[in-house]
C-alpha cells in the first residue's frame, strides 16, 4: 500500500489536530499507533535534482527536500483518514 506523503509543515499541523482527539500515549509506541490510527509515521528525505539527466545515477546539482510517510496498513482506515483529513492536508498555505 502507497504511504501519503505530506511535508513536515502539513505533518505538525495534522498532528496538533490528532492530539485533541487522541490522548499522547498513542503517539508514543508505534505498536499503540498502527493499531488506533492505522499508520505509523516516517521521516524521509528525498533528493531533488535540479539539472542533469533525470535518470543518471549521479548528479551533483540538487536538494534534499525533507517528506513525512504515513505507512498506512489498513485500507478501511486509510480511506476514513483522508477523508476526514484531506481538506487538512491539501491546504495549499500549509505547503
């Protein structure tokens, strides 16, 4: 299953909202947050070339942009957070 990738802008604000309804504990263990959430979270960090062959194996000329993977392990759950979450994350101010 694909994870939503969403920046770390979006990620603190989505978790600020996670946290008025879901007491810290279940943020603290992974274990505890795949199975109330349905996800665990992931940073990761992804290099962006800014000139060169897109395909070559090397290229000097880039960025390393800064993403958060939620690693969502069930459909049902990954279906009702986005669609109560969606509007949250494609808020094009949080970007």
């Amino acid at each position: 299953m694909k994870p939503v990738v969403i920046s770390p802008r979006v990620w603190r604000k989505l978790r600020d909202e996670l946290h008025t309804e879901y007491p810290k504990s279940v943020f603290m263990l992974r274990n505890k947050m795949r199975a109330i959430l349905g996800f665990t979270v992931r940073e990761h960090r992804n290099w962006v070339s800014t000139i060169g062959i897109p395909d070559a194996d090397f290229d000097s000329t880039g960025y390393y942009e800064d993403e958060i993977h939620l690693d969502f392990f069930d459909s049902r759950k990954k279906s009702m957070f986005l669609l109560k979450y969606s509007d949250l994350i494609n808020r094009e101010d949080l970007k």
